[in-house]
C-alpha cells in the first residue's frame, strides 16, 4: 500500500491463537510497526497442529519478534522502557495473566499516559468477566451454533468468525482511542470481548424474535424471504447456490435457460407467489437444473447477472480468478520452507491494497533489533541471552 495510514504508531502485541494476532495484524497491515512479543521458547500458536496449523501464518505477516522471559524481572523491565516510547499495547490473554506479570493497564499508564492498551477477553464486564472462553465456547452460548446447525445439532461456524470479529472490534477500538488522543493527549483502556461480539452478531435475530410469537429456528431450517434462495444439484455431481432477490432476476432466470413456460405462469408472476408455491415449484426447479452442468449454470447465470455461487472449499481459493487477479492474494513465507498464497486485508484504500513487508517472524528474530533501539550494547544483549531472559535468532 503506497499510503500507510499507521505508519509511526508503535505496537506491542501479547498475544496468542487468533483474537488478539488479528488485532494486531491489521495495525501491522495498515503501516504500524507491531512488535510480537513471545516467550523465549516461542509463541505456542507455531505449534499448533489440525486446525489450529495455520494460525501463526496468517496472523503475524508484518510483525517483528521480539521473545523476552516475562517472568524475570528483567524481561519485565525491558517491556517497561520499552512502553515508554510505543503507543498501543495489544493483548488476550487469560484474565489476570497480564496483571499478575506486572503489565497491566493500571501499571504500564504510569509508565506512558499516552498509552492505549487494548484487553480482548472472554467477556465484557459483568458477571461472567473472570471466565475463560474461547471462539466455539461464545458460539454455543452466543445463539450463533444454534442457528448454523440443523434442529437439534447445533454447529460451530466453519472458521474463527467471533475471534476475527472480536480483534476487529479490538482494532476499531484502538483507532477511536488514537483519534481521541490527539485531541486529549492520552491514552486509555479498550476492551473488546467474543461472547459481547457473537451477541452482536445475534442482534438481527433477536430483533426477529422481538417481532414473532415461536421459535426461531436455525437457518438450515428457515423459510426464506426469497422463493429461490438455495443450493442444487447438477448434472455432472456439483453443486451450486442459485438466488433469486428481484422480479428480474426471476425474468432473466427464465431467459437463460429458455423457460417461457414459467415466465408467463401466473402461479409464478411473482416472489410471493413463488414462495405460495415451493411444495411443487422448488422440487420442478431443482429437476430442470439437474439437466445442466455447473460450468453451464454458471455460464447461464453469469450472462443473466443472477447471483450464483459455486460451492467453494479453501483450497479452491488459491485459483480463484477474482482473488488472482484482483491482487488480493500475496505470497507468505509459513516457516517450514515452504510458500504460499494468502488473503491480503479486504479493502481498498487510496486505490491501493496492502504489501507484504515482512513474513512470519522466527522465534526472537528481531529481538537485537528491539533491544538496540534501547541503546542495549552487544555485551549486556549476550549477557541477557545467557541468562535466558531474552533469545536472538
């Protein structure tokens, strides 16, 4: 990105897994130099395997190192001097860790006043504050599996949704904090939290629920607005999800794949009509596309400007026309040799998007470069190695 908007704003991050390295990624993507602070062994988050494998990867591009023994007193010291001269500190850890290490906002205010320090918990203040959760934790008490799942089995979103949502809080947060600070000249406190954030995400559906006399159910089992809103099968095994919003769409629907039959029916001049009719109409529809190909939906689809989609897994993501092409995609280095291409941050700002300006870091790789900065010599840097309070890549 040619315009890096937090260029200059200083970072120290705390943080593990994926609420926390989010926050910080988009600080770091957006220009702001974010240090990464770990343990002298390493961030936990590189060793996680199954799903949890590629969570240091897409998390921490853009950040510089920094491991440090926070349970010495001079690993605790460094990050004193160091929040002396840094704007944010990010971190989610378990409630009270921070404050038991010493790096609590109570304590390192005293140190920076300008400080802004972002907390991304469990929960919100109140009752629940002092519990641990996690992303499936908050989903299940959220509403949020309840209404992915099918009546009776409830289901976790299929990626981190309320840890992601939760660091992006986090992040507006700290912008809202920055913008005040320049007005004030300090800093201050935010919180953001994933069981407050998935109830958030509920708010439509409790709306709902304020408006109607039973049960919501889960989506799976919902009656669409839309007569057409669903997915099918195709001729050659595939799927793909066909939506009709619009009169339209409906007419141009029918143009594409030649039926006049049902563009002049009156059972089906309109979406309520439609919806009145779904016992036979939804079971004729999916047979008369069962006699396509998915590229030939797709191709009838796209020329009606219908709203389709093919049903994608990740790794189909990598090819995708619009993420290559569009340059959403920029190749990662992922600490085993190997690269690959992830997703950049989804926006668009001064007609640019984000570079990459450094890979994951190893363990403590900039840790000499940090210390530096505290006119550390090479001498007392050793010293600190051998005592083990600090490791160098």
């Amino acid at each position: 990105m040619s315009s890096m908007p937090l260029k200059g704003i200083k970072v120290l991050e705390f943080t593990h897994a994926v609420m926390g390295p989010c926050a910080g990624l988009l600080l770091a993507d957006m220009g702001a130099e974010v240090i990464h602070v770990e343990a002298t062994h390493g961030d936990s988050t590189r060793r996680l395997q199954g799903f949890g494998t590629g969570y240091f990867w897409f998390y921490n591009r853009n950040k510089k190192s920094l491991a440090v023994n926070l349970k010495s007193e001079k690993g605790v010291q460094l990050i004193y001097d160091l929040v002396k001269d840094y704007d944010v500190v990010v971190e989610n850890f378990g409630p009270g860790t921070m404050d038991r290490l010493g790096l609590g906002y109570d304590k390192l205010k005293t140190i920076n006043k300008r400080l802004i320090y972002c907390s991304l918990k469990g929960f919100l203040s109140g009752p629940y504050e002092k519990r641990h959760a996690m992303d499936e934790v908050v989903q299940m008490m959220g509403g949020l599996a309840y209404m992915t799942g099918r009546e009776g089995d409830p289901l976790r979103a299929g990626t981190s949704v309320i840890d992601i949502t939760g660091g992006m809080f986090g992040y507006i947060g700290i912008l809202q904090a920055l913008y005040e600070r320049e007005k004030t000249g300090e800093g201050g406190f935010v919180k953001s939290a994933l069981f407050e954030t998935c109830a958030f995400l509920m708010g439509q559906h409790m709306a709902y629920s304020s408006q109607i006399n039973y049960q919501i159910p889960p989506m799976p089992s919902r009656v669409s607005a839309w007569s057409i809103y669903k997915v099918f099968d195709t001729k050659d095994d595939d799927k793909v999800f066909i939506g009709i919003i619009s009169e339209k769409h409906w007419e141009r629907l029918c143009d594409v794949f030649g039926w006049m039959d049902w563009r002049n029916d009156s059972r089906l001049a309109t979406n309520n009509k439609r919806i009145d009719e779904r016992d036979w109409f939804l079971s004729a529809l999916a047979e008369r596309l069962q006699q396509f190909t998915k590229q030939e939906i797709i191709d009838r689809c796209d020329k009606g400007h219908i709203p389709f989609a093919p049903i994608s897994r990740p790794e189909d993501l990598f090819e995708d026309e619009q993420l290559n092409q569009g340059e959403s995609l920029m190749e990662v280095d992922m600490g085993n040799g190997k690269t690959t291409k992830l997703p950049k941050f989804p926006l668009e700002y001064k007609g640019s998007r984000v570079e990459k300006r450094l890979d994951p870091p190893k363990i403590g790789e900039h840790t000499i470069e940090v210390l530096k900065s505290l006119d550390i010599d090479d001498s007392t840097i050793a010293k600190m190695v051998a005592e083990g309070i600090i490791k160098t890549h």
